[in-house]
C-alpha cells in the first residue's frame, strides 16, 4: 500500500476506533438493531451488514472454502506476531493486511498472499479497522464450516502501529521444543497449541509441495471435525506430490498432506495426550479450540476497550456423527500405543482426496 493510502486509511480506522471505545460507555443489556438483528450492544449494528457484505464478496455465499480456511491461517499469522515478553509486533491487530508488503516477504507467509489481495479491497470498502476486520473474516469463515465452534468477536482493536518482526509465525520444520517455545512466548501452553491446530481440520496447502496445490491435511476439508487427529496418527507411505518436501512427511492417503510439524506435536510426549483427547471428541475440541481462539483473536489488545460483538458471527451448521476411518484404514493402522476409541470404517477402497 502506498504512503498516501495508508494515512488516510489510519486516519479513517482511528475515526472507526475513537467512535467505537465512546460506544463502549454506553452499553445496553440487549439492542433490537434497525435490521432486525438482536445484539448485547448498539455498536455491534453496523456489523451485521458487514457481516453479509463479508460472506458475499469473501465466502462465495457462505461457504467453507480456500477463502474461508486461509481466513483463519491468516487471523493466526497475524496474531501470533506477538510476545508476552514484548519486544515483538502488536498481536492480533490486522498488521498482516496493513504492512502486507513487509509481513508476507517472511519465509513462514508462504502462501499468505492470495487471501490477503482477496481481503484487501473489501476491508478498504469498510469502516473497520484492520484488526477488527482481519479476526472478523476469520470468525465468519470458520462459521461456514460445519461442526466449528461459534467464535468470538471483539470489536474496538486500533489500527496496527507497525508490521510484525519476522520469525514469530512457527514453521513445519520447526521442531516441537521451537514450535511449543514460540507458543509459550506468544502466552499460550503446549494444551492451548493443540487445540489451536484444531484448524488444520479445514486446512490445506499450496505451498508446501507446489505441484500439488490445495493438497488437504484430512479427508473431510470442508467439515471442521476431529477427523484430522486421527488421520495424522495413521501410519504414513506416501507422498502425495513430488516426493519429499521441506515440512512434509510421508501421509497415509493419496491427495492429502502431513506436515512434520502436526506429525511431531501428534506423537511427542508433551502434547501426545492432548492431540489424542480430540479423537471423535467433537464438543470437547469445539470448546477448547473456542477458548483458545478467543485468546489469541485479541492478543496485545487493551480488552477493557473492546465491545463483545459475538452475537453478529453467523451459527455454524453442527456436526453430531462419530468419525470414521478412512477405507481401508483401521485400529491397526494407528501409530500410537494409548488407549484409542473404537470407530468404524469408511466403505469402500482407500480413497484419493481431491484438492480444494
Ligand atoms: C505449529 C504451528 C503451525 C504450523 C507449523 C502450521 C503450518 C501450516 C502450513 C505449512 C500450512 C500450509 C500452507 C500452504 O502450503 O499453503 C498451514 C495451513 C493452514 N493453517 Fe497452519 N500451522 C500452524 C498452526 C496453525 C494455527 C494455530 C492455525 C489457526 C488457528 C492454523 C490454520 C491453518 C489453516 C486454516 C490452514 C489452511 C489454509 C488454506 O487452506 O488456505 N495453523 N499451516
């Protein structure tokens, strides 16, 4: 962005930030907005046509697609940027879209640009800032993905002062003593880092092996299930594109991914438990990736200037069946000697998943 945009687009989010912290003062117990809307708030009104704005130019509608899940990567990239030792970038403050051309040049933003240009003129179209906007869209996104958790939202972060440092956004290379490490300093435990990879659930990767773009890390991309803490446990023996990629190990099923890093957490004795504890365990995983994402979408922010506009994220689709094996997979497959619930397998042949 250059210069000139982004003083006025600082001078349009401080009017946006200055009005909403007034508002704040004037809190009421529960609001019929002018659209029809119920909210704890009256400030929390504007939100909800950009809410609809949001689902129709972002989501395609409402859906659980790339736009959707790279929402929710880049609401973690942008927040992770973060220490609780300072000395690092501001937090969850929209930095990522603002300072884009200095954030996404980090080897760890792989991938990050393409959701960013798609976020970047309709955050301009709005009066949010960049931070409030960044951890909407990702609140909205993961809404369109059935069997996620209602996220929060808060509403009131300032424009961010300046771009993350590099080097705060783990890496699948990194290994557990890093990526745990980083978490810690970021304010999060190892039990916290698990339940946030929650979203790997609806993830997939074009960077990693770029022959194979849109490659998912599950079976069931668009559901945000448990179903990715199961499969990651089955035993690995293949690569699904060109060989062997930096981050990547061998995966169990043809079309989808297994970064070293969900593979290492998912077997190491610090975070083993907690990886496991997810299996078919859909309310548990709802709640802890729930509490989790509202630390880290107001991470570095001043809370007690944030108005709770939760009520404007859509309700996700719910998600009641137990998980299954892939085909042809079973309790045999499982690397992992703890005690492991029993779940049926799918019919059929071993599946070849499809890129999203
Ligand atoms: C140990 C920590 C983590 C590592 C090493 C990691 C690494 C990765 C990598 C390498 C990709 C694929 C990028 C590509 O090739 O396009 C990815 C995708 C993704 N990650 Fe993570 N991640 C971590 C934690 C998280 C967290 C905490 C969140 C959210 C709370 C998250 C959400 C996602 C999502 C939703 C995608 C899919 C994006 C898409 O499909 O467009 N990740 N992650």
């Amino acid at each position: 962005m250059g210069l000139s945009h982004l003083t006025s687009f600082i001078i349009t989010t401080l009017a946006a930030a200055s009005s909403v912290s007034a508002a704040a003062t004037t809190a009421s117990k529960s609001v019929k907005c002018s659209t029809g809307q119920i909210t704890s708030n009256a400030a929390c009104c504007a939100i909800f046509p950009m809410v609809d704005k949001i689902q129709k130019d972002l989501f395609d509608g409402g859906e659980c697609g790339e736009e959707a899940h790279s929402a929710l990567r880049l609401s973690f990239h942008d927040a992770i940027g973060f220490s609780i030792h300072g000395k690092k970038g501001g937090g969850a403050d929209g930095s990522i879209l603002v300072f884009n051309s200095t954030e996404l040049k980090y080897h760890a933003n792989g991938g990050i640009d393409d959701i960013t240009a798609r976020q970047f003129p309709v955050f301009q179209e709005l009066n949010l800032t960049a931070g409030d906007f960044v951890h909407l869209a990702a609140a909205i996104g993961t809404a369109n993905c059935p069997g996620a958790p209602r996220l929060k939202f808060m509403f009131g972060r300032p424009p961010p002062k300046a771009p993350a440092p590099d080097l705060t956004v783990p890496e699948p290379t990194d290994s557990v003593t890093a990526i745990l490490a980083r978490f810690a300093d970021a304010g999060f435990s190892a039990k916290e880092a698990i339940a946030l990879l929650s979203s790997h659930t609806v993830a997939a990767a074009d960077v990693v092996d770029t022959t194979i773009p849109g490659t998912p890390f599950d079976s069931t991309v668009g559901t945000f299930d448990t179903q990715v803490f199961l499969e990651v446990l089955l035993k690995g023996s293949l690569f699904p594109g060109n060989g062997s990629q930096p981050g990547e190990v061998l995966s169990p099923l043809h079309g989808e991914l297994r970064l070293q890093s969900d593979f290492e957490l998912s077997r190491d004795p610090r975070t083993a438990c907690f990886w496991q504890a997810m299996i078919n365990n859909q309310q548990y995983m709802m709640s802890q990736f729930h509490d989790a994402m509202a630390k880290m979408q107001v991470l570095g922010q001043d809370t007690s200037r944030l108005i709770d506009c939760s009520d404007v994220v859509p309700v996700p689709k719910p998600f009641n069946q137990n998980i299954k094996y892939p085909a042809s997979f079973s309790k045999k497959d499982v690397q992992v000697a703890l005690p492991f619930p029993n779940l049926a397998t799918v019919r059929g042949p071993a599946p070849t998943i499809a890129p999203v």
